[in-house]
C-alpha cells in the first residue's frame, strides 16, 4: 500500500500499521517499523480497546519509546459487543463512560495521540448493520419518535474533545492520585486537568497548575474538568 500510494502523489496520506488489538504490540510494530524499506511509508500506529484486559497499558509507552517518531492512534471502541456485555444499546449507562474515560485517560497517559469512537450514531438496535454486529453508542437514534438519545458515552467524550485541544501536550502528573484517574494537557494558553472518579465515595485533592491552586472535591462516579489560565492566573471548571 505504502508504494502504491507513493507512486499516485498520495504521499501526504498518512499510513497507519496494525489497527487492531493492543496485545500485538510491540512484536507487529517491531515486525514492521524495524524494516527499512516498509517504514519509511509508515506514519502511525492503529490500535482498538477491545482486548486491553489481557495486557498492561504500558504496552503503548514501550512501543512509543522503540519508534518515538511513529504516533499511535486510538482507532476503534465500542461497548455493546463484548462477549461479557449487555449486547447493544444501554441507554443511560453511566458505566459505559465510564469505561470510555478509563480508555482515553489509560491512552493518553501513555503516548497515544487521539481516541476514536467506532460509531457516532446508532439506531434503538445498534445498527444498522449488515451482520447484525450491533452495538452501542454516545448517541442512539428513535427515527419512530424522530428523536435522539445523547448518552453518558457522550458527555464523558465531551471532556476531552471540547477541552484538550489539537496540539496540546499532555503532562505528567505528580502526587498521590489514590485510585482516581488523571490525566493533564497544556495548550498555548491554558492548562487542563481531567479527573474521573470510579468510586461510590467523594475524594478531595488539591490540584496545582503553574501558578494556580485549587483544592477541589470530586463526588462519587463522577467525571470533572479543571481549566487554568495560563497567562492570567485563574481557573475555572
């Protein structure tokens, strides 16, 4: 594919190895990338969520660390299709963004670039889909009522696309997190800090950004965004 693509003038069209399951890293991007002639075609990395359990995520950072010049992408998630999960849509499953949030934060944290969704919308069955695969997503479609259901998949999306921007720079975070997950991006301007909270109970942190401070109290299953101005010296949530 890589030459092919050369030889039409699509040179500018980003190659991306594996797309598939983690627990083939880093034996396939080593097949590949360590091939002279095939990695000079290469540019990224695809991998999908759907065997995480089986391997450490810090799989991704020693893969990164082999081939730092080859981003890895996120290209496919869904809930819905486990074996182990409820088939389908779930309408209003705080659990299924949950398990999103866990992903993208795991994810980045450890050198992947972006996280996609497999689906944007899907219908009351999870389709449609011509070999009845279905599953769930954040957003699922009545076309009977002419309505739409935006699920918490949804709205935990929502804390990293609408606030880490593209270009930002995730950060490492110091200090004792307990069992919370974490995860901090800076952007020109301003500092962002996502912190999910699996547990039933509240947890309390001070959080320190540059110049700022804050403590802040995150409640039982829940899901908080905390911006700081850079260049002002104030944050918001």
């Amino acid at each position: 594919l890589g030459p092919a693509l050369a030889k039409h003038n699509y040179s500018h069209v980003n190659l991306i190895i594996l797309d598939d399951n983690r627990p083939l890293l880093p034996e396939w991007a080593i097949k590949i990338l360590k091939d002279t002639d095939a990695k000079k075609y290469v540019k990224g990395i695809g991998i999908h969520w759907y065997l995480d359990v089986l391997v450490p995520v810090t799989v991704l950072n020693v893969t990164h660390y082999l081939f730092p010049d080859v981003f890895i992408l996120a290209t496919e998630a869904c809930t819905g299709t486990s074996l182990f999960d409820t088939p389908g849509p779930l309408l209003g499953s705080w659990a299924r963004g949950v398990r999103y949030s866990t992903s993208i934060i795991d994810d980045l944290n450890n050198f992947v670039v972006g996280w996609l969704d497999w689906n944007l919308v899907l219908n009351l069955q999870g389709g449609p889909n011509w070999v009845k695969n279905f599953a769930d997503s954040p957003i699922i479609l009545d076309p009977k009522q002419e309505v739409f259901y935006k699920q918490p998949m949804f709205y935990h999306l929502a804390h990293f696309s609408k606030y880490i921007n593209p270009g930002s720079t995730v950060v490492s975070i110091k200090g004792n997190v307990n069992d919370t997950k974490i995860v901090g991006a800076t952007d020109a301007n301003h500092g962002i800090v996502v912190i999910l909270n699996p547990n039933p109970t509240m947890r309390k942190y001070s959080l320190k950004v540059a110049e700022g401070f804050i403590d802040i109290e995150i409640p039982g299953d829940a899901i908080q965004t905390y911006i700081f101005n850079l260049s002002k010296k104030k944050s918001t949530t």
